[in-house]
C-alpha cells in the first residue's frame, strides 16, 4: 500500500512539474503525440466518422447521438498534433495574433449567422455544445483556426522558398482553405450540423465559399503576424505529427462524403491526402506493427 502511495504522489508530483514549466510540458505532450500517432490521427477520426453517421441514421441512443461532449472531445484530441507542434513558438507577440484571431472567429460568426454575411445566411441545427448570445458555439475557433493553420502550414511545405512572397502565399493560403471548406461543408450540412437558407454545392452557395476567402486573408495576415515564418516552416518540415490533424480531416470528412456519394469533395479530400504523402507528412511509421 505505501509502494502504491508514493507512486500515485510521485505521479502527481510529475504532472504538476510539467504543468507549471512550460519547457517540461511541451516535452511531455511531444511524447505523448508521438507514441500515439495512429490512435490519434487514424482511430479517432474513423470512430468519429462511424458515430456521426449513425447519428445522422438515427442508429444511435439519444444519449449519444450527435452528443456535443463527444464530438467536442474527438475534435480535441484531433487537434492536439497541431497544438503540440505550433506551441513551441508561441511568444507574446503570437499569443496576441491569435488572441485576434479568435476574437475574428467570433465576429464573423456572428455576422454571418445574423445577417447572413459573408458566408450566406445559415444556422446551426445541432448542438456543438454551449453557444455564445444563443447563436455561435463557445469552442468554434476549436474548429475554425485549425482549419486555417493547417492550410497555412501545408502550403509552406509544398511552396518551399516561394512562400516568401506574399503575392504567392495569399493566394495559395486561400486557395487551399476554400478547398478544405469544400470537403467539409457538403459533408457538415449531409450531416445537418448546419444548413444554409440558399443551397448550391452540394447545399453549400457559392457566397459561402467567397466568404472563405475574405476568412482565409484575414486569417493569413495573422498568422503571419504571430510567427517566424522561417521558424515555423522548419518546425512543420522538422515535426513529423504536426499535420496529422490535417490527415484526420481528411479521412473523417472524405469518408462522410463517400457515404453520402459527394463525389467532388471526395475527389478534394483525396488530393488533400495525396498532397499529405508526398510531402511525407504521415507515414507508415504510425501504424502500429
């Protein structure tokens, strides 16, 4: 009973350390992320596929149907590899970039929500957990920001040195999150997580899709604002794990559009992951032997 005692202390002991040191806590989460790579990035998004579709079927208990907990929590951990891997260079002059970029999460939310700019007028029909002045989710940038970053990111390993120029990277920043949005709106609204008053691609408008691309600016300019940006690419070229968010994406939202036959952004969804492979960003050292 001591032996067991002084473990549970020393335990807590260690947790508390990596807790109140930075150093030690960006370590410690490195570790984690990179000995759990495959349940992270592959299982969970697989679960996470197979549970909305039940919902969607009604196959699932109301309890766990479309249950906000879990769909928050599976997000979580999805998103941890690019916590992980952007912490590190994180700064002052960072935090506060991406402090704005929240708050420009929230904002263009809300104006899109009530007054149906810039992304078309829509609402939400299922509950991602508690909502801000009962219209916007309180975790949304949960979902947003890393919706960027991970465009941001990928794109500084495929332009290499062209990334430099702001006339290449605004553009092909942009480009590629209105790509991503295309996989993940068709699939969200199939789902009916949200719908839109107008419909079009797959019930998404074209208007949405414009509305990315003012998002995807603005998110750009912050981004650049709160990192290096040679620091950052040597981090995502040096990182193995910090776009396996980006790989979850792609199978959780690929799938659910291949079940719904959205073929279009299947297609994306799988160029996504082409892009991903060829970039050597997931490999098969994550799958466990």
């Amino acid at each position: 009973m001591t032996d067991g005692a002084e473990q549970v202390t020393l335990d807590r002991d260690g947790l508390s350390r990596a807790l109140s040191d930075r150093e030690t806590f960006e370590a410690t989460l490195d570790a984690l992320v990179d000995d759990n790579r495959f349940t992270i990035a592959v299982v969970f998004p697989l679960i996470g596929a197979v549970t909305l579709l039940a919902s969607a079927q009604g196959l699932l208990p109301p309890l766990l149907s479309f249950n906000p907990a879990l769909v928050l929590f599976g997000v979580f951990v999805m998103r941890v590899p690019l916590v992980s891997g952007v912490l590190p260079l994180v700064d002052r002059r960072g935090a506060v970039a991406l402090a704005l970029l929240f708050a420009y999460t929230y904002a263009i939310e809300f104006l899109g929500a009530t007054a149906g700019v810039p992304y078309g007028e829509f609402s939400y029909n299922i509950s991602l957990g508690p909502m801000l002045a009962g219209t916007i989710p309180v975790a949304l940038p949960l979902f947003f920001v890393p919706l960027v970053v991970n465009s941001y990111l990928l794109c500084l390993l495929l332009l290499r040195g062209r990334a430099a120029s702001p006339l290449v990277r605004l553009p092909v920043v942009a480009a590629t999150v209105v790509a991503v949005d295309l996989v993940l709106d068709p699939a969200a609204v199939a789902l009916g997580f949200w719908e839109f008053a107008e419909g079009g691609f797959y019930g998404v408008p074209p208007m949405n899709y414009a509305g990315w691309v003012l998002s995807a600016v603005v998110s750009t300019v912050l981004i650049d604002a709160a990192f290096d940006r040679e620091r950052l690419r040597e981090r995502v070229e040096t990182c193995p794990y910090m776009l396996d968010d980006m790989v979850s994406f792609v199978l959780l939202w690929g799938a659910i559009n291949a079940f719904y036959q959205a073929w279009v952004p299947v297609a994306i969804a799988a160029g996504f992951g082409v892009a991903l492979l060829e970039t050597d960003r997931f490999d098969f050292d994550v799958v466990p032997l």
